[in-house]
C-alpha cells in the first residue's frame, strides 16, 4: 500500500520536472475500484484520493506548470492533468488565495463543462478551495492574474481525485433499484416543498471521494441562512480537529433538481435506467463547518452561497418533539441517482443502537418500507413526519440486492441533535434557534428575497492611509444592517453602511461584508483586497560581524567585559511606497535561545545540547499494537503503544495526561490515533492525510519500522532542563528502527524524545546509524494543525548523533545572562525616509557590562521597522555573539559602561498614536530606571481590554516589560485573582515626550510611535497624574492624568465574568460629577476603525495633590440590557493612593 502511494508521488514528481504542462497521474482500473466498493449503506465512493506534492505557486513562483504573459499587463498559467481511464476529476486546493484581478477557471477536455471563472470572493480563511467535479480523464486549470498582483498569488493542489464511477451516467451496473419511486410520480404530489429542500453532494476525505444526500433547513430567524443538515458518517466521523471538518466542508459540491422530470412507473425497465445529468446545472460548491455529532449521526453546515432563487429550493421545515412519528416519507438520492422518495406508514419505533455507549433513544427505526427504499448514497436524506417536518436523517440500514429484499432503516434523531451535545459545535440548537425562541416545531419556508451585495473600494489600498470600503445594495426590504469584517478574522469591525479604516501593516486577504434587510434576510460580498506599504528589511547580515569595530577596549577582537563596540546595519525598503521618519526598533534577546524558531502560540524550538539516556535495559518495553487503518503490514511496521504520563503536560493550550507513540517516530496527544502515518508531513503545520488525530510531537517523523519502544519516568532526570531545577521527566525510545524505503540496506536508528512536564519542554535525541533528516519531520503541532514549529523537515544533515533539539514551551523559556550583560547604545536606530526600492543604513552601538559573565551568549533582534505609516516584523538573532574566547575573558574598566544610558526623563500621563485613537498607555517612569504602564486596547472582537506592565530593566532610553493580563474568574467579587504573561514590550523613549514601542501581546506583534497626549495647555495648576489604587480592595483602579484644567480618568476594572474592562471620564479638573463611556475599539495589532462609544455612568472624586484622594461615587452598568459579558461597577467613599511617586 506505501509502494503504490510512494509511485503515485513519484509519477507526479518526474513529470513536474518536464517542460511541458501536462501533468500526469497513473492510469485508473476502474473494474478494480468498482470491485472493492463496500456491500453495505453508506456514502457512495466514486473517486480515489492522489496525493501531490508538486503543483504549488508561492507567491507567484510556480513548481510546474507554465506562465505565459499577454499584451495588457497580465499573466496566464495553465497546467493540463491527466489520469487515464478516470471518469472524473476533482480538485482538492488548500493554502489558496487568488488576489485582487485573478481569476481561476477549470475546463474538461472539450470544454463542455467550465467551472468558474472564479475570483479572490471564493477567498476562505481556512484556506480551502474546491471548483467541483469535472467529467472525463483530463481538464486544464488556467488562472489569469494582473501583473501588479502576481506576486500574491498562492495555492497547494494536495489533492486530485481520480473518478473510477460516472455517477451523472448512472451505469448499468450501479444503477438504483427499479423499485425506487421518482419524486414526480403521484407519491410525491404532497412533498413538494421537502422534495425542494433536497440535494445531492459529493464530498472528499483522504479515502476518496463520495456522494451522499443532505437537505436545506430554516431556522427561526428565517433569514435566509444555508444551512444544510447531513450525516456525519458521510465524511465527519473521521475528522477529530476543526481544520480536518473545514476541509470535508469546504469540498462539498452540491446538485440541486437532479431528479426526472416525470414518474416512471415503479418497478419497471426504465424506473431502473440512469437519467444523465446533462441539463441538470443547478449546482454550488463549498460549504462552512457548523456542527456534528455521532450520537445521532449528524452534520451540519453552511453553504457558502444562498442557492440562485431560480433554483427553486426550500428550506425545510422540522419538528424536536419527542414523540416517534406514526408515519414518515424519507427523500433521497440512492447510488448518486435522480431523488426519489420512500414511504413508511406505520408508526416508527424510538431505539438505542448505541447503548452499550451510554446513549439511549438516539434512533427513529423504520422495520420495512411500505413503499420504495433506500440505498448507498442515501445517508443523509431526511425523515418527514405527516406533518411535512423533518425529524431525522438516513444513519444506517439493510442494503438491498433485488426489489424483493426487506429493507429496515434507523435515522438519527432531530430531537437528539438538538440539545444533545456537550457543545454549540455538537448541537443544533444554537444555530437553528438563534433568537432562542424555544419553539418545538418550525414550517419551511422558499426562502427570502434577499439583497443583493457588493463592496466598492476605491481606497488607496496604502498602509497608513485613511481607506474607505462602501456597500452597495438593492434588493430585499429595507433598512438594512451591516457587518463589516475587515481582516479575515470572522469578527464583526463595523455597522455602518461603510467602514473607515487604517492598517497599520500590511495585509493580504479579504474584507467581507454581511448584510440583513429588515426581515432579516442576509446576503454576504467578499472582496480580496492587497495593502501594500513600505517594508524594511536588514540586509547583508553577515556584514555586521564582518564590519564590528571596536570603540574602547583592549584591541585584542574579541568581545571583552567592560567593552564598547560599534557596527553597521543596512536597511532596503522593499514594500511599494516611501517609509517616512522610519526607525528600525532593535532588542536584545531576552531568553538563551539562540538562532531558535518561534510559532504563532509562542513556543520555541533550536539545537541544544546532548545527552542521550539509554533506557533500553531499564525502561518498560511496550508493545505495539497495530494500526487499523492500514492493512497489509504489521505492528511493527505500521502500529501504536499508549502511555499514560506520570504527570500531565500543557501543549498548546490543552492539557495532556497520555500519549500514544507511533512506529513511525512520532507521538499523538490523542488516544484515538493508530499510529499509521508513514508519510511525514513537511512542514508542520499541516494537517496529516492519515492517521489525523489530536496534536503531534515528532521527534523524527519517516517511514519506520522494526523498533522496540521503551518508556520511563524520573523524578528527577538523568539530563538537566534548561529551566534549570531538579525536573521530573518522562523518556521515549524508539530502539532500532529501520527506514523502511531503503530496500536492501537495515539501519539501526535510536530515537528519543524527552518530556519535562513541569515546563512542557521536550528534548530530542538521536543515536545509530543510517539518518540524517533527509526523509523526515521533526518538530510538532496543535491538533488543528494551524500552528507549530518546524526545526527541519526533508533537509538533509538535520539531525544527528552530537547535538540534541529541544522545544521550549511559550511559558518556560530559559532567561538569557546576554540580556543583563550586554545594552545596545541606540536601541530605536534612525534611517530617515527611504523610498521604494532605496536602501540605507546607520550605526549598530552596543556596550559590554564590567561584571559580564565570560561565555555568555548574546544576540540582538531586528523587532520591528517602525514608520509614519506603521510598522513591519523584523527578523530575530540578525547578531549572535559571546562574551570572551573559549571562556577566557580580558576585561576592561575604562570605557565608561556602568551607567544604564538613560538620558532621557520621560513625561508622565497618557500616551498615543494620534492615527490609532482608541489606544493608549497611561505611563509613568520612576527614577529614569523604572517603567510602570496601564495599557488600555481591545480585543480582536473590539470589546476593551486592560493590560499592566512594571518592570526595572532598562538601558539607553529603553524599557523591557513583561506585559500581563489580570482577571478574576467568576468576577471579582470572587477575590480568585489570576495573573498571565501574556507577552512583551520594548518601550524605547527618543524624547520625553515620544517614544517607539514594539509589543507582542498572545503571539501577535504590533509596534507604533507613540507620543505624550498633550490633550491641555500646560502649565497644570492642580497636579494630580498618578495611578490610584485602592489598598482595601486590590486588583483595579484609575489612570488619572491632568494638564492644564482638564482631568481624564481612566479605570481599570472587571466585566461581571472577571474579564479586564475600562472606562473613561474626561472635564473640568476638579471633583464634579463626570459622565463615564466606554467604547468598542481595536487590538493593538488590528487595523484602526472609528470609535463606537457609549455612555455607561457618572464618576466624582476629590484629589489631594499626587498623594490619595477619595472616590465619592463610580457607578457604570454595561450593557444596559441583559446581555453578558456585563460590566457593572457600583463603588462609593473609597479612599485611593497614589502607586507612582509625585511629580514623576
């Protein structure tokens, strides 16, 4: 089975080295593929899943494939696929955007059928796209891109699937049984509406690709929405992660009306003949995850478009009693043929199949059809009960070989799906009831006559720049209602019939837009949209090494304690637009990991040092088991071992108390995996095409086989943590193993993964002989596979028997000695403007302290590249030196380095950036050595947010803070007060009045100039800026900053669940009552929007100098209605203090 995939990739790969743009796929036995059909019921497989790994563009730059440019200022690329004796082809895109002016259009062999054009509206966030199923053995994929945009356009195709069934021919040999009733015929007169809700799907899954049935249904909102109600077996129940449900969704490509157009008499001749689907071109593709649960066997999801009005569909309507119908008609499409209707009409029973599970009543049985039947590829066609309501869909039941067989089906319960589930993601009822109306029964509806949507965008499309996105609607009845998402997140950025804003860097996506009429019909636009700005980038980093001079010292060219040194850094702009007043923001790196890569959760992996543990006579040798989803091999080959852990673990956010090993040299955080995945995966993240279960640490992901697998705990590890302390460990070995793809050759390759549980760190080793990296992955990812870290993947002398890898968890990352030792002199370098396309430079300073520990490492980060426009990400360790020889140090003490260069006395108060009003930091610097901040943002959903920051680490004008996020869960009444790092900060100060500030706040980087809110006239008669808190109640309080005769506070509090939340005051400085708003607003990471302030209460209270003072009333209730989270504060003569000292 791994031979046949193996020459699957290999026949794709030595084609895509030829010129040509043919793409080859091995030939299709189609009476093999038919011969091994499942006899039972279920999804009806039509296709074979090839996996490619080859036919990629990355930013424009294709792996095969031709370009070719026209006159007009665009290019073409087109590739032809072929794969002899294939029915059909479908295509399976993933990483897939088409930018701005691109478009992708599919075509058969003679270009009767055409998918698309399409354009960057199909645009997903998950990255998935499916054009549907083209008939025949070959098609060509052609996309069309302007120039300006080529460089934006990306796609994977992972996946093509190899059609071995013309189910829109219906052969002979699977054709649906005669006996089977068209909707058209008399028992179908009174169904008409449930027969409208109804449709056939294909879907893909890494086993192929099936047909199964589904039917639209209403919820009671009746707006419009498509949701699309389904069986889980059909594709769900294999998928564990949300990105594995999001691809099975994404593939769905939908025929409505596919039915005769008259009855043909049930049991003849020609009830029993195919129809063709020539004529039938009511279709859609892709869909949205919603909702699944096996319990009663269900899946729901949304279309990603409203079906065209001219196809005439129904949302149906269904029934949640708990009562068993005393009769029922099911509708659907068996073996993928036109629909059909079956009836039953004797009462139906409630049953259990699932029972020895711990569910009960899940199931309504029919025992034997009185009229018509069901067959493969009916899974998923809905129950109705007399009433017309739908209250279940096609789980399981006989399979039929001949008319005369007795057919009995058991259907998942609408009832059970309903509120069944644990989550909102394993029920219906959130989604079908969405204004929680609490109804038992809802009637169907054909749906509503909604608005048609557009976006206009006629911006600049420039970062920094104010940029306006319009609607234009007609249609539907008015007023209308707007949700604007304005960076791809699916969180709502605006309300209005436009939205105003400014990215602060660049972005690449979709704005999309959602519109509801005044009955509540939705209608949605998508547009893909490219902001583009400066961008600077460090370039010839090898140059500051080269370039190091020395400024005081000792001259003998090596980095001394007490030192100074000098170099050069030089600076491209490479972005499309002038960096005006641009500074290039530098740190020194905070933890000891050197040369390391960081994921978007914040965890880290590099090389570290090596010390391997035998415990292949000590440990316990545990067995594998084999692997059930693969045959012809053994256990040891392609198997498994579970381990329970002696003490659990965090990864990604989940915690982890077992895991089970894979022969294949990796390990899943999931019980439920095989272990069967012998293909690795690079890089990582990346879902994996087998065996996709839970998380994965992969420690050297091949094709092995033949280890033995031992497993110990330590309570006290025979190798050290880089955190330090006498760690518990728990160690995996994988002991002999062979590359099972090196014929003739047996290596003997020891593999070790260690776990320190305390700090979630994981330690890599290697002994033996026979790799080197060339054919594996190592590294790990969350279980949804969107985030994890790569330190090598199919890269030859990766790995090794001399140096160890070690992944550090975002929470436990070991502190670097460089950072105490070694201060950069001009932290926030200046590079004036820089066109598109210049380049220029400036001077690196760094000093060297007195008592520096000899051998200490050190590197310097490039943070960031700040400008009038906003800001890039810039590149980490861009220096990486140590302190001394070989551990042998001359120090000096004459070069002047023992004062912390802070020249620069900040002006306490509230800082900003005039362009993101919205955010700000209330600030206070003590003694030129101390940073204490509030800074009040958003969340990416633009509720507000609070986070502190006091820290005492400082050097030339820059600050270093942890940056944590306080709350109290359950409120905080609760008094259960917890505090998190939840990043970073570099505050740099250019001068005592503005600044340059680079964050990461939950793996997200933001960086701006910031200034001195200068909101009055100085001078200030009655000073009272400080930060107060009250000592009789802990955990919140008020920014006050004064100027002039104007007073702004700021307080920092809790929503009713415990969250952070703030409000502000602003008037007269002195102790009259003060209207309190607060405002929906932006994360400090998320493009700048207007403000939506709403007024929420009254503050008054008396100051005393900078020293105390008292709060006479502070009272705020939001949202006034019933809605949560709900802030309200209710606090009257509290006595307050002052934190930071006066006149500071």
């Amino acid at each position: 089975m791994k031979n046949i995939i193996f020459l699957l990739l290999l026949s794709g790969l030595a084609h895509s080295q030829n010129k040509e743009t043919t793409y080859y796929l091995p030939a299709i036995d189609v009476a093999a593929e038919k011969s091994q059909l499942p006899k039972s019921k279920g999804p009806l497989k039509y296709a074979i899943n090839t996996i490619v790994n080859d036919i990629k563009i990355n930013d424009g730059k294709s792996t095969t494939g031709q370009w070719r440019a026209d006159k007009t200022g665009y290019s073409i690329w087109t590739i032809n696929i072929q794969a002899d004796n294939a029915t059909s082809l479908d295509f399976g895109f993933k990483e897939f955007y088409l930018p701005p002016s691109a478009t992708l259009t599919v075509y058969n062999n003679d270009e009767t059928v055409i998918k698309g054009p399409y354009t960057g509206a199909v645009n997903k966030k998950n990255g998935y796209f499916w054009p549907g199923t083209v008939p025949g053995d070959s098609a060509r994929i052609e996309i069309v891109v302007a120039d300006k945009f080529k460089n934006y356009l990306t796609f994977n195709l992972a996946n093509i699937y190899r059609g071995f069934y013309k189910f829109w021919e219906q052969p002979l040999a699977s054709k649906s049984l005669s006996c089977n009733i068209d909707v058209n015929c008399p028992e179908g007169d009174d169904w008409e509406n449930q027969i409208n809700s109804v449709a056939r799907y294909s879907f893909a899954t890494n086993n192929g690709a099936s047909l199964c049935t589904g039917q639209l249904i209403n919820n009671t909102a009746q707006n419009g929405t498509p949701y699309f109600l389904t069986a889980n077996h059909c594709g769900f129940e294999g998928a564990t992660t949300q990105n594995q449900k999001e691809a099975i969704a994404a593939s769905m490509n939908i025929w409505w009306n596919y039915q005769s157009l008259s009855c043909r008499t049930p049991g003849s001749a020609q009830s029993g003949t195919q129809i063709s689907t020539a004529g039938f071109n009511d279709t859609q593709s892709g869909a949205s995850y919603i909702a699944n649960n096996s319990d009663s066997d269900f899946a729901l999801v949304s279309l990603n478009q409203v079906p065209n009005s001219n196809y005439g569909v129904e949302y149906t309507g269904w029934d949640r009693s708990d009562i068993a119908p005393d009769s029922a008609v099911s509708i659907h499409h068996p073996r993928g043929h036109a629909k059909r209707i079956a009836i039953e009409n004797n009462p139906l029973s409630i049953t259990s199949p699932f029972a020895s599970q711990g569910v009960n009543n899940t199931h309504l049985s029919i025992n034997v059809w009185d009229e018509g039947l069901t067959e493969q590829g009916s899974s998923g066609g809905g129950l109705w009960n007399s009433g017309g309501l739908l209250v279940g869909q096609l789980h399981f039941g006989d399979l039929a070989q001949v008319c005369t067989d007795p057919v009995s089906d058991s259907y998942g319960r609408f009832n059970t799906s309903w509120d069944q589930g644990a989550n909102t993601q394993s029920r219906l009822k959130e989604w079908l009831d969405p204004l929680n109306t609490g109804q038992m029964t809802l009637q169907g509806t054909g749906g509503c006559d909604a608005p048609a949507v557009s976006i206009i965008n006629n911006s600049s499309n420039a970062v920094g720049d104010n940029l306006i996105f319009e609607s234009q609607v007609s249609g539907g009845i008015g007023p209308y209602t707007y949700e604007w998402d304005i960076n791809g997140d699916e969180l709502i950025d605006g309300q209005s019939n436009t939205v105003q804003v400014r990215y602060p860097k660049q972005y690449v996506g979709n704005v999309n837009l959602s519109v509801k009429d005044s009955t509540g019909c939705e209608s949605n636009a998508s547009q893909a949209v490219v902001i583009e700005g400066p961008y600077l980038e460090l370039q010839q980093l090898d140059n500051i090494r080269i370039n190091l001079d020395l400024v005081c010292g000792n001259n003998d060219e090596v980095i001394d304690p007490g030192e100074r040194w000098t170099s050069t850094i030089e600076v491209s702009n490479v972005g499309s637009s002038t960096a005006t007043d641009a500074f290039v923001a530098m740190g020194v790196a905070q933890t000891s990991v050197l040369n390391g890569v960081a994921d978007n959760y914040g965890n880290v992996v590099s090389s570290c040092d090596r010390l391997f543990i035998d415990i292949s006579s000590t440990g316990d040798l545990i067995p594998w088991e084999a692997a059930a989803n693969v045959t012809g091999t053994d256990a040891a080959d392609e198997g498994s071992a579970l381990i329970q852990l002696s003490q659990a673990f965090e990864h990604y956010g989940q915690a982890v108390n077992q895991l089970r090993a894979s022969t294949n040299g990796f390990l899943s955080t999931s019980a439920n995996a095989t272990g069967g995945d012998w293909d690795n995966d690079c890089p990582l993240p990346q879902a994996p095409d087998k065996d996709n279960e839970g998380a994965r640490i992969a420690p050297m992901h091949d094709d092995l086989r033949d280890a033995l697998f031992y497993h110990q705990s330590f309570s006290s590890c025979p190798r050290a943590s880089e955190m330090g302390g006498d760690l518990a460990c728990e160690v995996f070995l994988w002991k002999g193993a062979d590359l099972y793809d090196t014929q003739g050759v047996i290596e003997s390759i020891d593999i070790q993964a260690i776990l320190y549980p305390t700090t979630s760190q994981w330690v890599y080793q290697y002994s033996g002989t026979g790799f080197d990296g060339s054919s594996s992955t190592t590294g790990m990812q969350n279980p949804s596979a969107t985030d994890g870290l790569t330190f090598a993947c199919n890269t030859a002398s990766s790995i090794n028997n001399t140096d160890a890898v070690c992944t550090f968890n975002k929470n436990h990352l070991p502190e670097s000695d460089g950072a105490d030792f070694v201060k950069l002199e001009i932290p926030a370098i200046p590079v004036g403007n820089l066109a598109a396309n210049q380049s220029g430079g400036n001077i690196l300073e760094f000093s060297v302290a007195e008592n520096a520990t000899c051998g200490t490492s050190f590197a310097f980060n490039h943070e960031a590249s700040v400008y009038d426009q906003g800001f890039n990400a810039g590149k980490d360790n861009i220096f990486v030196g140590t302190i001394g020889n070989n551990g042998v140090c001359n120090p000096v003490t004459h070069c002047d380095v023992a004062d912390n260069g802070n020249d620069i006395d900040p002006r306490d108060g509230l800082w900003w950036n005039p362009n993101r009003s919205g955010n700000g930091v209330d600030l206070h610097v003590t003694n030129q050595s101390s940073l204490l901040y509030v800074m009040y943002t958003g969340n990416p959903d633009r509720s507000p947010i609070w986070y502190i920051a006091n820290n005492a680490e400082s050097a030339h004008n820059q600050y270093y803070n942890d940056i944590l996020k306080v709350e109290y869960p359950g409120g905080f009444a609760a008094n259960n007060q917890q505090i998190e790092t939840v990043g970073w900060s570099n505050t740099t100060f250019t001068s005592d009045t503005s600044a340059i500030q680079v964050r990461r706040i939950n793996g997200e980087l933001s960086a701006e100039k910031i200034i001195l809110d200068q909101f009055a006239a100085d001078p200030t008669p009655n000073m009272h800026t400080g930060h107060y808190y009250s000592p009789s109640e802990n955990g919140w309080g008020q920014s006050i900053i004064t100027l002039g005769d104007v007073r702004v506070a700021i307080g920092y509090i809790y929503d009713q669940l415990g969250a952070p939340f703030w409000t502000i005051a602003s008037g007269s400085n002195d102790g009259g009552e003060k209207t309190v708003v607060t405002a929906d607003t932006f994360c400090p990471h998320c493009p700048s929007l207007p403000l939506d302030v709403h007024t929420i209460g009254t503050l008054r209270m008396d100051l005393n100098g900078q020293s105390n003072g008292t709060i006479n009333e502070y009272i705020i209730s939001y949202p006034p209605e019933a809605a949560q989270p709900q802030a309200t504060w209710n606090k009257s003569n509290l006595s307050i203090e002052n934190l930071v000292p006066a006149d500071n």
